[in-house]
C-alpha cells in the first residue's frame, strides 16, 4: 500500500507532537512517541 506508507509517517510525526506537548504540559514523559519513532 504506497498511500499507507506515506501516510504512516505523517501520521506518526503528527503523534509524536501531540503527544509530546500535550504530555509535557500535563508534566508527563512522552513514553509512547518515543517507543513509535
């Protein structure tokens, strides 16, 4: 699937941002970003 596969990155990048601000805002380690890079 070559839309698959351009669209996991994105969609990983995407979380790995969300997760990362809205972790440290809540004062908590972005675990699971950094276990999907």
């Amino acid at each position: 699937m070559p839309a698959f596969e351009v669209f996991l990155p994105g969609l990983l990048n995407f979380r790995h941002f969300a997760f990362a601000t809205f972790g440290m805002s809540r004062g908590e380690k972005p675990v699971l970003p950094l276990r999907l890079m």
